[in-house]
C-alpha cells in the first residue's frame, strides 16, 4: 500500500482540492489499517479489509484523474486483494493464511499490468527519481527504526542485565549495519540510473528494483526483527530453530534481495552480498548449538566483514 502511494502521489501531486481530499481520504482508511493490525487475523480482520478496499479505491481514483481508463489494466487485481482480506475475516483456519497470501500475488500481478501501460499509451506513467527514491528510502528506515523497537518490546519485562544490553546494542549494530548497505551509496547510484535511463527503462527498473526486489528486503527486516523479539528474552541459550533460523534468514534474504535490487538499479554487483548471505543463514546452527547471542555477533560480523571487503576490493 505504501508502495502504491508512493507512486501515486510521484505522478499525481495532491496539488488540487479533489487531489488532497482524497488524499486525505486514503490516509483515514491506512490509519483504520493501522488500528486493526494488531488482530488483524482474528477480531479485527473485517475492519482491516474494509480499510485496505477504501485505500485501493481512493488510491484507483486519483490514478483514473491522471491516466484515466488505463487504470483498469490494474486496479480490478488490487479489489479482488482486498475481497480476499475481507472473506478471510469470516473464515478460520489454514484458508485465512491462502487468503491472505492471495492479495500479494495479485499485487504482483497488477504490477505487471501497470508496467505494460508505458509500452501501448502515451499517457504511460513516468517517475520523478529523487522523490521515487527519497519516499522509498524513508520507507525502508521506518522499517529498520520498527526492528529496533521490538527490542524495546523484547526487555520490557527483563533486568536489564549486562546479557540483556549486550543483545540490544548488537541487535542496534546489526540494523546500522544493514542500513549502511543501502544508504551508504545503493540510494544515490540508484536515483542516479533512475534519471539518465530513458523512460520506458525507467518505469521498469523501478518496478523491478523498487517493489520487486525491495518487498523482500522489507520482508527480510520483518524477519529479522521477529528473531530479536523471540531471542532475547533467552539470548544466553541455544535457541529453538525456529527463531534462529528467522533472525539468521531475515538478515540472508535482505543481503540477496539487496544484491537483486542493485542489479536492476544498473549498480555494480557485489558478489560479496550472495557470500554473507549465505553465510548469514549458517548463522542458524550458531543459535541452536551454542546461543543466541553468539549468532547476533555472527551476523554482525558476517555483514560487517562484507562492507570491509566491498570498501577495499570493490
């Protein structure tokens, strides 16, 4: 959803009345999302469902105003998304979790339909790169501040004992340290390639490098701030290998969808990435042979070493 705004607005400013009250609009319905997340699965789901349909249909409204009838190549795909969130409310059960998963293939699908409007309109979207990038790199900063705040979460109920800030400075280390992978030069070089690529290049590699590739690194962030909550409240153990292998695949899918997203963007590629991800998820059997916090300082050390390594060797 926030990936479609930041589209949206890209190519279609809320420079006018109509635009800002709609506008307006989609954000009451992302906060009525915002409300419901919580228990989105069970109690709360209809609401959820209803929210995302406000945002879908506030969201096809404002792209009809620029590009009008084309928007039908996509919008049908993202309703029928939330249709699938709204039924799934009334169910319970491994349906819920189909249905659920439906709305995200879809989106890819409409995705896909949207990328063909520049090859047979030429009213075709473009992107302004500095705002297309800016809007996506806050994005993937809320994401990490989030894994930072689920350790917060974590040691609520913890003493704050030299193991426990031990866990909370590396889990702050590890998310700096894949921050650094992404700020440090991938956002400049990408906005860059965005704007000397023609047109019809641009609208493809930002499909491709901006929701393609970044889902995934998002994806890969969710996962590793689920395996910060579940491993620190027994981060002195050997964990179970559940949340082992979440913390050490969330860090593995990031680094590979990153090394995806610079191939698309035209950046130089590091096969330095492909390695630390899949030493990264060999992390796994330091947490559930040894302990917890001796897999956050593999990982650490794992993404630290790639920067080293890339800074030297290129």
């Amino acid at each position: 959803m926030y990936g479609g705004y930041a589209w949206l607005t890209n190519q279609a400013p809320p420079v006018s009345t109509a635009r800002r009250l709609l506008l307006i609009g989609g954000m009451v319905a992302f906060f009525v999302c915002a409300l419901a997340i919580p228990h989105a699965f069970t109690e709360t789901g209809l609401v959820f469902g209803l929210g995302y349909l406000l945002v879908i249909l506030v969201h096809g409204g404002l792209y009809a105003q620029s590009h009008g009838r084309v928007v039908l190549r996509f919008v049908p795909f993202n309703v029928a998304g939330a249709v699938c969130v709204i039924v799934a409310s009334q169910l319970t059960g491994t349906a819920v979790y189909a249905l659920w998963v439906a709305p995200m293939a879809l989106q890819y699908l409409a995705s896909a339909m949207a990328a063909g409007v520049d090859e047979s309109s030429r009213s075709g979207f473009d992107i302004r790169p500095a705002h297309f990038v800016e809007r996506h790199g806050g994005l993937l900063i809320i994401a990490l501040g989030e894994s930072l705040a689920v350790i917060g979460i974590g040691v609520t109920d913890l003493t704050l004992n030299l193991s426990t800030l031990a866990t909370a400075v590396l889990g702050l280390l590890l998310a700096s340290a894949l921050w650094w992978t992404y700020f440090a030069t991938d956002a400049d070089r990408a906005e860059a390639h965005l704007r000397d690529a023609p047109i019809k290049d641009r609208v493809r590699m930002a499909l491709l490098g901006y929701f393609y590739a970044f889902l995934p690194m998002l994806l890969g962030i969710t996962g590793l701030a689920a395996g910060l909550k579940l491993t620190i409240s027994h981060v002195d153990a050997p964990l179970p290998l559940a949340p082992a292998f979440v913390l050490a695949g969330g860090v593995a899918l990031y680094l590979l969808s990153n090394t995806i997203f610079r191939w698309t963007m035209h950046i130089q590629r590091s096969w330095y990435r492909v390695a630390a991800a899949i030493v990264a998820l060999m992390t796994t059997a330091l947490g559930t042979f040894v302990a917890g916090i001796v897999e956050l300082v593999g990982l650490l050390a794992t993404v630290v070493m790639m920067l080293v390594l890339e800074a030297r060797y290129g």
